[in-house]
C-alpha cells in the first residue's frame, strides 16, 4: 500500500513545500502585474509555469555544477589524508613528545588519534557510496517522480478546491464547535511549520553560500563540501550547526591546522549573525 502511495505522497510533499513560492508569485509579482480582468486560473497557470521552472533550473544547477564539484572535495580529502597520513601524525606525535608527557598516556593519545583518522576516512568514503545510491534510488523511481510532479501540479493548481473539500469532511464528521476548532488548529499549525520548514531552507541556503563566499576569500580548503556539510545540518534545529561544524573542522584539519582554527572562529561568527539576525527575520513572523 505505501510502495502504491508514494507518487501521492511525494506530489503532496511537493505540493506544500512549492506551494510557498507559488503564493509568493501569485501576492507579489502577477497579481500586482496583471489587469484584474485576468482570473485566477490564469495566474495559477502562470505562477505554476514559473514555480516549476525554478525548481528544474535549481535542479539543474545543482546536478551539473555543484554534485559534481562535491564528489571531487570528498575525492580530493581521501586521497590528501592517505597521501599525507604519516606526515600529519608524525606532527601529531612531535606535538605530544614536547609536552613531556609520560609513556602510556603518549601511546593512547597516537591509539586515539590513529582510531580518529580511520574514523574519518570511513565517514569521508561513506559519503560517496550514501551519494551515489541517493543517485539510484532517484534513477530507480523516475516513474514516482514523473506521477509525483503531475499529482504535484493537480494539487497546487485545485488547492482552493481541496481546501473546501477538507472543510467539507471536517463539518460532516465533527460537531460545528469541534469542527471549527480542528480547522483552527490545522489552520495554525499549516502556517507555523510550513513558514518554519520554507524559512529554515531558504536560511540554511544563504547560510551555506555565505560560508562558501567568506571561505572562498579567506583561501580555505575545500569550500564546496564543507559549505555544503553546514548548508544542510543547519536546518536542524539548534544542534545543527554543531553537527556541521564539527567534521567540517575536523576535514580542514587534514590540510591546515591554522585555517582549522580560523574556519572555527568563521562558523561561530556565521552562527551568531544567523542566530541574531538572518534567523529572527526570516523566522520571527511565523514562530513569534
């Protein structure tokens, strides 16, 4: 039943999250734009033209520019740690000696260091297999996506129509003062977590560009893929940004200490404009 159900539930999946843009084209752009003899079918269209046009565009971009700049970062970390393994923890263990401390606790600091770095090559190589059947699975259900997108365009175009519907069911199954109260609460929490979840990709892309542009000009190693690391960990809510930041750390390790430490100061910064400022301006309205 849910294999059957799933070009549905992906359309409507699809549906919300587009759903966002097309009101904004609609308020914004085409209703300001437009003569007022034009109807709403007319704008619907238009608004649906241009939404799903932006999508394949964004689609597009990401596919032929970023994935693949991607899979040569994650390419490009392996073979640096492998090639420079014994070089860094050489400088790991001169580090230690100098601290004079006793035996033992040098040899388990090398054990953990050690045990960290395979750690990291298996969480760097595990990515291009997690990647790669992403790809597979998108290629294996082209058939879903396609009936997706149509069940996708359907609903967003005869949303009024469904919304009244809804309603319909919601009345004839409750009582008027039940059935008042569900449709407020739905009503509500349509608005808080569709805002939250549209506020919180539309601010993790811009968090993830600047991360790309500030460490594009501070010279850092890897900015596609680490940018990309906190782009999406960030619309984790709260702990998301430590998430990110800490393999993203660790990554920059490999190829400079210095701009390790640099790269921590960055993300903090980022993280306090977009606490303080990006977030409460994107989000504020919606969660309050």
């Amino acid at each position: 039943f849910m294999s059957g159900m799933q070009p549905i539930l992906f359309g409507a999946s699809l549906a919300y999250l587009f759903n966002f843009i097309v009101v904004v084209l609609e308020k914004y752009m085409l209703i300001p734009i437009f003569p007022k003899k034009y109807k709403l079918s007319v704008l619907r269209f238009v608004s649906l033209l241009l939404t799903y046009a932006l999508a394949f565009v964004s689609m597009y971009f990401f596919i032929s520019i970023i994935f693949p700049q991607l899979i040569a970062s994650i390419i490009k970390v392996v073979n640096d740690i492998t090639s420079n393994f014994d070089s860094i923890t050489k400088a790991v263990t001169d580090f230690v000696e100098k601290i004079n401390i006793r035996q033992e606790y040098l040899d388990l600091v090398i054990g953990y260091w050690n045990e960290f770095l395979n750690n990291l090559m298996k969480f760097l190589t595990g990515l291009l297999p997690i990647l790669g059947g992403i790809v597979a699975v998108i290629l294996s259900s082209v058939w879903n996506i396609i009936l997706g997108l149509i069940v996708s365009v359907y609903i967003l175009a005869e949303k009024e129509r469904f919304k009244a519907l809804a309603r319909k069911v919601t009345h004839s199954i409750f009582s008027e003062i039940r059935a008042k109260r569900v449709i407020e609460l739905t009503r509500r929490a349509d608005h808080i977590f569709g805002r939250f979840i549209g506020g919180k990709i539309l601010d993790s892309a811009i968090i993830a560009v600047l991360t790309y542009g500030l460490m594009i000009l501070l010279k850092m190693p890897y900015p596609v893929l680490v940018s990309f690391i906190v782009g999406v960990t960030n619309i984790i809510p709260f702990f998301g940004p430590f998430i990110g930041m800490v393999p993203s750390f660790f990554i920059i390790l490999t190829a400079s200490p210095v701009k390790a430490l640099w790269f921590l100061v960055l993300i903090l910064a980022i993280q306090q404009f977009d606490g303080n400022f990006l977030g409460p301006k994107i989000l504020g309205e919606s969660l309050g």
